[in-house]
C-alpha cells in the first residue's frame, strides 16, 4: 500500500510458500494444512487474509480429503 514501506522479502516468500503448498495439497488430493495464515507484515496483511480464506474453502467440506484418505486425483489434472 502507498506510504508503507516495501515488506520483508523473507516475510513474501513465507506467503508464497504456503500458496505453493496448498496448489500441491489440492493437486494430488491430499488435505490442504490446517495452519491460518497470517503475517505481521503490514503491507502483507490483505494477501494473507486473501490466502487465508482460500485456505479455510479449500480446507472445509467438499474440498478437505477425510482423514487418513487422500481424494483421487481429478481426471483433468496433469502430472508435473
């Protein structure tokens, strides 16, 4: 946001690693991590609190695989 400083690229890279894990859990069919998402970067708080709630969809009902079970794959996944 204008008038804050740039955030700390360690605190980016946070972020961009939960997003990467949350694709490769939905991906394959296995739970997305029950951890929130936060940060206490100032100028990340608003992409935390978007990734958060894609978290908490992805890891509600409908999405989540039941515990000890993945999901299969979706037919129109593609292996890396």
């Amino acid at each position: 946001p204008a008038g804050q400083p740039p955030p700390d690229p360690a605190a980016v890279a946070r972020l961009a690693e939960t997003l990467q894990a949350m694709a490769r859990a939905v991906i394959q069919g296995m739970a997305v991590p029950a951890a929130p998402v936060t940060t206490d970067t100032p100028a990340l708080r608003e992409a935390a609190s978007a990734i958060e709630a894609l978290r908490a969809t992805l890891a509600g009902p409908g999405f989540a695989a039941e515990p000890g079970r993945v999901r299969p794959p979706s037919p129109t996944t593609q292996p890396d």
